[in-house]
C-alpha cells in the first residue's frame, strides 16, 4: 500500500534535523509507481521532495542516483544551463520482517514540467533540448572517472550492439530486412570511432523539465543513475520518436551550435540504431520470460519498422529512414521489467 503523503513529511524530519514542513502533498514522480513520493513545503517557503523505493530496483537506482549527485560537484553543475536536484538527508524505513531496508531521501525540489514527446513540435523548446544534452555531454570526463562511475569505451558499445543482434537473431523472429539493416551500421567502423562523453545515460523526455514562460526553455534535469562515460548518441535516441521530423533536426542542430566539430550524421545514425534496438530488447525479454503476448507485440513493431525503412538505399540506416515507432513507449514498457529480467 503507498505511503500517505503525511507519512513521507514524518520520515523527512526524520531525515533532516531542524526541517519544519509547514505543507506536504502527494506527488507523483514516476509513472511506474516505483517511489512514494511526496512534495514538502518547509516554514521558510524552501520546497522539498521526499521518496522511498518500493523494490529492490528502485532502491538501488535511488543509491545510484546519489553517487552520481556528489560526482556532479558545483564546478560541474555551474557549467549546466539547468538545475539538478541536491541531496539533502536519509532517514531508515521500518519494513516488514523478512523484506530489505528502505530509505526515505529527501532532496531540494527542481521546478519545471515534465516534457511530453507527443507534444514537442518545433519551436524553442527543442532548441533547449538539444543545447541542454550538449552542455553534458561537454562536462569534463575526470569527475566521472574520479567517482568510479562505468566507463564505456567506442569498442564496448560496439560489443553491446552485437551481442544484443546476435541474441535477438537467434529467436528467428527479426525480419532478415532488419538484421542486415543493422549489421551494415555495426559492420562501418567509421561510425563506431566516435569520443565517448559524460552522458546521462538514462535520458527520455520524462528526464527533462521545462518553464511555462514564452522562452519554453528546460530547467531542470532529472533521473541521474545512469550518469557514466560513454556514447552521447544514447542520449539522443529518445528525441526520434518525436511527432515531427523537423523536431528532430532542431535538437541535433542546437546540440551542434555546442559542440561544434561532432559528426552528428554519425550521431544520428548511432542514435537510430539504438532506438530501432529498443523493439529488439522488448523481444528478448518476452522470449525470456516466456510471454507470448509479448513476443507478438514485439514481432508486430518489427514489421511495422521493416515497413517503415522498405525503400531506403539497400536498407542501410541513413538520416531519412528513421523510426516512425513510439521507441519511447518502448523503452518505458522496459524499465517495468522485473529486475532478474534485465
């Protein structure tokens, strides 16, 4: 049962002495329903958000979300163009016997509105997207490397890619169209010499947070337990499932004002590849857990994109012949997988 929002202004006092809730209300962060999660109002007017994780995933993506808040120091964060939530304080979660311990965190509150895909057309907005990932993809990689977050070299995504190929391959049910579409990606190597950067690592529209004002800019940058080193496309992947192709163009434009000299038609097509391999893992997943309406599902999206890119110059991945699938509808439906599963 969830935690009344009353429940989570206990267990944040508890966890931040002198912290005075003049108002609490429920607030619900995450779609899944992974957290309890609750919006403080202190007597000072400071706002807070305290949650607890109600599995063992989200509890360690919370512990993760935390090494990656100290990684990104004050000098790392004065050179975003956006807030970032801080840690405040912990307090332990009683559990019933037999089950792990739960901690209540507590965090400053970031203000901004979720970013709606279905609603990102062109206008300021992707601009914002697109110079926002820039800006972190920009941060210097030491502080990354001085945490002990992962690092991922060209080579190891290279590897990743394949395996999941060959994984999905061995099914029988990926259209012969499809796996020869993403073996000419993976067999061009110069699409594959690419300088890893800082990434966010688990970046969606529900990762961004933009202002209600004309300037529609983002603001905030949420969701940071996937923070490493490695491909910047995998940041970008999300912006293809956009209703709009000049949508798309805006945010690689934008994103290449800031870092001038990346190849961004490799970028594009790395990031492609990576959504068009979200139906491939969404697949996987129903093989191995042995649901057929999923296996179907998934075997239905891959005819729906083998249609969708019929006609391009021998099936290769290029920037025209993107996805006209919800990848991001995709990628959600897969962060529901039990933890064993993934």
């Amino acid at each position: 049962m969830a935690r009344s929002h009353l429940t989570l202004a206990a267990l944040a006092t508890s966890a931040v002495a002198g912290l005075d809730v003049a108002a609490a209300q429920p607030f619900t962060s995450n779609r899944h329903g992974d957290f309890d999660t609750a919006l403080l109002t202190s007597r000072e007017g400071t706002h807070f958000l305290v949650r607890v994780p109600n599995s063992d995933a989200a509890e360690a993506a919370q512990a993760a979300e935390l090494v990656a808040l100290a990684a990104l120091s004050s000098g790392a964060r004065s050179r975003l163009p956006f807030a970032l939530s801080s840690y405040v304080g912990q307090s332990i979660v009683k559990q019933h016997t037999g089950r792990g311990a739960r901690r209540a965190t507590v965090y400053r509150f970031v203000y901004g509105r979720r970013v709606r895909l279905e609603r990102l057309f062109p206008g300021p907005l992707p601009l914002s997207i697109g110079r926002a990932i820039a800006a972190v993809h920009a941060l210097p990689t030491s502080f990354i490397v001085d945490a002990g977050l992962p690092v991922v070299s060209a080579l190891d995504n290279l590897r990743s890619v394949v395996s999941l190929m060959d994984r999905a391959a061995a099914t029988s049910y990926v259209p012969a169209a499809l796996l020869s579409r993403w073996e000419s990606a993976t067999d061009d190597t110069s699409l594959w010499q690419f300088q890893p950067t800082v990434i966010h690592g688990g970046m969606s529209a529900d990762s961004l947070l933009h202002s209600s004002d004309s300037d529609d800019r983002i603001v905030g940058m949420i969701g940071w337990s996937d923070l490493r080193i490695g491909d910047p496309a995998r940041d970008l992947s999300w912006v293809l499932s956009a209703p709009s192709p000049d949508t798309v163009d805006m945010v690689l434009e934008a994103y290449g004002e800031v870092r001038p000299g990346v190849g961004i038609s490799g970028l594009r097509r790395r990031a492609m590849l990576y959504a068009e391999l979200e139906l491939a893992r969404w697949l996987l997943y129903g093989v191995d857990s042995q649901d057929s309406g999923i296996i179907d599902d998934a075997v239905s999206m891959l005819q729906v994109l083998v249609a969708s890119v019929q006609g391009a110059t021998a099936g290769e991945l290029a920037h025209e012949t993107g996805p006209i699938l919800d990848i991001e509808e995709v990628r959600r439906m897969l962060d529901e997988r039990p933890q064993g599963l993934r």
